[in-house]
C-alpha cells in the first residue's frame, strides 16, 4: 500500500506508560489473581506487554468482535466471532482494548459479560478518542487520549494491515 505513516506515540512513550499501566494494576489487584480478556485482534500487543510487566497472577482469555469493516468507519453493527473460553463468574476481570472511539464495542461487550456475574469488571485501553464519543463510557485506565485521527501499529490495523508497527503512526 502506497501511504504515508507519520508517528504519533513512538515505542519507548508506549513501553514507559504501559509498564505504569502494569504497575497501576499490581497495587489496585494486590493480593488478587486477574482474568485479562483481550479483544482480538487489535488489543494483543498491548496485552502482551502490559501482563509481561505485572506482577499480579493473571489467566488469560480472547474474544472477538467485529464492528468495522475494511475501512475507518464503524458500521455501528457488532458481530460476535468468538466468545470467552472460559465462564468470569466470582473473578476480578480486566477487558483489554487498542483503542476506544464511538464506545459502541466496548459498552456491548460490558453489558454482555456483566451478565456473567464477575466479581468485578474494568475496562483499559492502551489509546482513547473522546471525542469521537456516541455512547456514555468512560475506561477505568487510558495509556493515551488522541487526537481524532485514524491511527495504525500495535496492534491496529488499516484493512488488516500495519498491526506490527512497533509505534502508533497516523496515516497521511
Ligand atoms: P468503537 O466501537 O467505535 O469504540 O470502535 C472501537 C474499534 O474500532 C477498535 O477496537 C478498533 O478496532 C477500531 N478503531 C477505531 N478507531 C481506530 C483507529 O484510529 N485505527 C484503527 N482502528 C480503529
Ligand atoms: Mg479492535
């Protein structure tokens, strides 16, 4: 693909806030063990860094949902393409995602695992578009409030590609 990406968040910004994020989660999960869900596919390179980093014991399970298509608008549809492998009833969970825009995906992922009776359930973000905002949500934890740009790299992707950038780049 013939684009230009210019960097917004460079790799050691990112690894320097994650590791605070994998801190922040330790001292507020002292003494608990943590199931991390991550959402596929987007949030896994945030997931792996951010539970290499913590100390608390975590488990870890996927779920993945579809709301976008190829391109950079939201359908406002959301598919789900996998579920949980295993049930969150009685456990302290954490919900893992790249990036948090209209809030469509995340407030119906939380109002269908609420129903599974989790001890506790949070949301953490590695990046957050406010403004792009057409549901009332708010994540527990931000690594970084952006712009309203379309962004790629770590995880994020344009029609699937540039998910392995080692930074978040804007797309020109
Ligand atoms: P929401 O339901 O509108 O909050 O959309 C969240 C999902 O949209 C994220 O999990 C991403 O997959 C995708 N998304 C939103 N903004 C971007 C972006 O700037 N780059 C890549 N994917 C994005
Ligand atoms: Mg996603």
């Amino acid at each position: 693909m013939d684009v230009n990406i210019e960097t917004l968040i460079d790799q050691e910004t990112l690894q320097k806030r994650i590791r605070e994020m994998a801190e922040e989660l330790d001292r507020e999960y002292e003494g608990k063990e943590l199931r991390v869900i991550g959402i596929l596919k987007g949030s896994v390179y945030f997931m792996c860094e951010l539970t290499r980093y913590m100390k608390t014991p975590v488990t870890l399970d996927f779920l993945s949902v579809s709301s976008y298509g190829n391109g950079m608008e939201s359908t406002g549809v959301i598919h789900f393409n996998k579920d949980l492998d295993e049930p969150i009833e009685g456990r302290d969970v954490i919900l893992v995602e790249d990036i948090m825009d209209t809030g469509r995906t995340l407030s119906f992922l939380i109002n269908v695992l609420k129903e599974r009776k989790p001890a506790s359930l949070k949301v953490i973000t590695l990046l957050d578009k406010p403004s792009r905002r057409l549901v009332k949500i708010e994540p527990a934890i931000t690594g970084f409030t952006i712009p309203d740009r379309f962004v790629v790299g770590y995880g994020l992707d344009y029609a699937q590609n540039y998910r392995n950038l080692p930074y978040i780049g804007v797309i020109e």
